[in-house]
C-alpha cells in the first residue's frame, strides 16, 4: 500500500506538469497571432491637447467630392463592414504605421493594420506609445499589455479596440521619443450646416 503512494503521486504530478505545459502553449500561441492587441478607454483631454488639431471637417467648406467619399465611408462603418483608413499610412524617423482596415463593432471601432522598422536598427515600442484622439478631444489609451521590439526589417501586427461613439473623427498618435509624434487620421466628423455630425 505505501508503495502505491510514490507512484501515485508521481502519477498526479506528471499530470499537473501536463497541464501547466499545454496552458502555456495555447498561451503562446494566441500571442503570437497579434503581438499588439489593446482596448482603449476614454480619458479627459491633457493640457497641450487643446492646440492640436482634431478629426472634423465643416460640410459648407468641403468639395463635394470629399463629402461623396465620407459619406461612403460612413455608409460602410455604419453597416459593420470594413472600411479604409482616410490616412493608411504614416512614417517616421524609426518606425511606419499601416491601417489596413476599420470595422465599427458596436459602440467599439476595431482599428487594424502593422508596425514595420525599416531602418538598420532595433526599435522599442514601448507600452503606451498608442493613443488615439477623436473630434471632440477626448483621448483614448491603455495600460494594458507591453509594447514590441523590431528587429531591422520586422513587421508587427495590431489589433486595437476603441470605445469612440458614432459620430466623431479619430486620429491615431504614435509617440516614440525622440522622434515627433505621428499623426493618423482615420476617420472624420462632418458637420453639417445645422449642427448635425456624422461620421465618416
């Protein structure tokens, strides 16, 4: 009976080594999928946001072209379809922001696209380096998971979930000192000549 013991123990051990291994696996391997995948929540404007410029356009002043294509655009985020960034692409000293697609979920705007280091050395992105601003400068950020490091030539992808309520313009800001902040404008408010907004 006592010699049951060990090997039962050793038996229920194995098993919980077992376990703890494919936990981490499957870990793993959502990680890897996405290596930056955030939700934003909403926070008061900072200080120096005042200055800045913010994802609007009056209706009366715009070509008719450009409301054609807002509208279009506002057509296809309202129906839950994909549709593209107003600006897909950034670049900077150090790093270049591609927006592949936006898809309204909800009350939720899922912003996608990748991070790509073209120069010769490895670059940080540290947590907190991705904020986003909408049209009535109300800022969204996160404190949640870590930031990336790219290797010269490496490419990341991003998933990232803001709560900004229909309607309102969002640009997206990388901040990576030294270098000056980039700048995305994704989607635009339109407001029209009797105050109504829509967004676009």
């Amino acid at each position: 009976m006592n010699e049951q013991r060990p090997t039962l123990l050793f038996v229920a051990l194995g098993v919980l080594i077992a376990l703890a291994l494919i936990t981490i696996g499957g870990m793993n391997n959502r990680s890897g999928m996405t290596e930056l995948t955030r939700r934003f929540a909403a926070q008061s404007p900072a200080p120096n946001d005042l200055a800045l410029d913010l994802p609007r356009i009056e209706a009366p002043q715009a070509p008719p072209d450009l409301l054609r294509a807002l509208d279009d655009l506002h057509k296809r985020l309202s129906g839950g379809q994909v549709a593209p960034a107003l600006t897909p692409t950034v670049a900077g000293p150090r790093i270049e922001v591609r927006v592949s697609d936006l898809r309204r979920n909800g009350d939720q705007m899922v912003v996608r696209g990748s991070v790509r280091n073209p120069g010769d050395r490895e670059v940080t992105i540290p947590p907190g380096a991705f904020t986003f601003r909408d049209s009535r400068g109300i800022r969204y950020a996160t404190a949640s998971s870590g930031g990336a490091t790219l290797a010269p030539g490496a490419t990341t992808d991003f998933e990232f979930t803001v709560p900004v309520p229909k309607g309102r313009g969002l640009t997206l800001i990388v901040d990576l000192p030294p270098d000056p902040p980039l700048e995305q404008v994704l989607v635009l408010e339109v407001a029209g000549e009797r105050g109504v907004r829509r967004e676009a």
